[in-house]
C-alpha cells in the first residue's frame, strides 16, 4: 500500500512513471546487476480503466468465511464498456492446504480458476481504540495467504445479487461456507461497497533470475468522483513459477525486493491501512473483529 497523497495528480503515465524511475528502480539497483545489465526492464503504459465494486451479505457472511466477492467491468472516461461484468469469488486464508482441497468451479462457460500466494508486508492493525494506523516489525518481513479465485462473465442485475444467485454462478460456495453457524436463506439480497473507478498501469518488470520474471502493477482507486487524489495506491508484482518451482537465488530477489520495498521507499509507503480490499468492502464487513 501506498501513500495516496503521493498521486494528487491526474492518473497518467507520466505519474506513474516518475514514481518508477525516481523511487521503484533504485530499490530494484540494490539487487545488483545481470550479466552486467540493470534487473529492472520496461516502463508503465497507458493505464486499463475498470469499475470495480466488492459484494456481501448484510451479515458479511462470505467475508467471514474468507471469501471476496468482486464485480469489475472495463470503462473509459468512467463509463462502463461492456454489458456484462467479469464476477470473481476468492477464498483467501493463510492455510494452503485449506486452499488448495477446496473446489471452486464456475458454472459459465468461461470460467476460470487460479491459484496463487498472496504475499504481503508482515503488519496488524492497531488493536488501540480508534486508530488506524498498522503497526510492523521492528526487522520487516513477509505474511503469506493463499487465494483461489474463480472468474467469469455473467449477468449481474438486480435478481442475481441474492446469495442464491450467487449460488447459480458458484455451485459449491453453500457448502464452502457451511462450516459457519449461520443459516444459509438464498433469498438473501447482496450489498456493495462503494464504487471504485479503478486504473492500473503495467509494463514495468524486474529480472529475478532463472527466467523468472516480476511485473508490476501501480493500481490507483478513486472512491469520489474526481480524480484529484486516490483514497487507495498500491504497488504490487507477481510472477509465474516454473514447473511447480523457483530458484533460490531468484526467490531471495523477490524477497528481497519486497523487503527493500518496505523500507527505501520511505514515506511513499501508507501506514494507515493494511489491505485496499477491506476498504472496498460494505458497512461493516471490512473492519477487523474485536
């Protein structure tokens, strides 16, 4: 998570490009060189533009149950592009053998599953009275979840935001969220968190080594509608293993930087909030349980 008052600007490349050549690369310089060549490769393009907005019951029973909900269509100039949205159900939790036994399928056509670990900085929520603010370790470190997540296009109007259309489109979620002591009524009708109008930007990689290679994603949410400043900046990267694996040299790059990321890009860091999906969650459902 980034300091949003970092990017009062209007999202452009420009912005985010400053960002990756004035703070982004000089972490990426402290991994050393490749062969006498500099690990960081490309630069940020024209940004994709999405409106996102996150789902639950009025009892934040999928949030319990460590799922999100997310609706997210294409737009430009805020204005959606497609008809239909693409819908995703994620299970996240820290467990990966919760995760990886658990079955997600879609029930459209285009449904796709994906499985990943999540790996965040190493931070709790200040369990103080009305503070914010996320407390760390004194020596940074890491924090890993494990997500499936399934992905599909599909009618999202009014009728199908109960829990039993959710249902229709996810046909095991009753029994993934069985396990809670609450009644599962399809009648159910889903609420939303606020609408998001979303910009990523992406093109900007790091050469980790053994051909693993991590992208970047700069990821600007604005809740209000100007573009003036963010409520939500993140900057993340990901990459793909190879056969089931990743180098050790590589995989102490890539915690390395994510380390490094921490702590040389100062306060371009947020130190109030810990994840931007909770932000995005409605009423009460992204607060954490006392």
């Amino acid at each position: 998570m980034l300091n949003p008052d970092r990017f009062r600007k209007t999202p452009s490349e420009i912005v985010a490009n400053t960002f990756w050549q004035e703070r982004l690369k000089p972490v990426i310089q402290t991994l050393g060189s490749r062969d006498d060549e500099a690990r960081h490769d490309g630069r940020f393009g024209a940004p994709s533009e999405r409106i996102v907005r996150f789902w639950d019951a009025p009892n934040c029973l999928l949030t319990q149950s460590d799922f999100a909900l997310r609706e997210r269509v294409p737009a430009e100039n805020g204005m959606p592009t497609a008809e239909r949205p693409e819908i995703t159900l994620k299970l996240r939790m820290p467990d990966l053998f919760v995760v990886a036994a658990t079955a997600l399928p879609g029930s459209n056509e285009d449904a796709r599953t994906t499985f990943e670990e999540d790996i965040a900085p190493l931070e709790v929520d200040d369990p103080q009275p009305d503070r914010s603010s996320v407390i760390v370790p004194l020596k940074r470190s890491i924090r890993s979840r494990f997500s499936l997540s399934t992905t599909q296009t599909a009618e999202w109007g009014e009728s199908q935001r109960t829990l039993g259309g959710l249902q229709s489109l996810f046909p095991t979620l009753r029994n993934n969220v069985g396990s809670l002591q609450t009644e599962f009524r399809p009648s159910t009708e889903l609420v939303c968190g606020p609408s998001i109008h979303e910009f990523v930007f992406k093109g900007a990689r790091v050469k980790l080594g053994g051909d693993i290679v991590g992208k970047f994603a700069l990821t600007l949410w604005y809740f209000g509608p100007t573009h003036s400043t963010p409520t939500v900046a993140e900057i993340s990267f990901k990459c793909a293993i190879t056969n089931g694996d990743m180098p050790g040299k590589a995989a102490r790059r890539a915690l390395a930087l994510f380390v490094g990321m921490q702590t040389d890009l100062g306060n371009w860091v947020n130190s109030e909030h810990s994840s931007k999906t909770a932000l995005a969650l409605p009423g009460d459902c992204g607060r954490p349980v006392e």
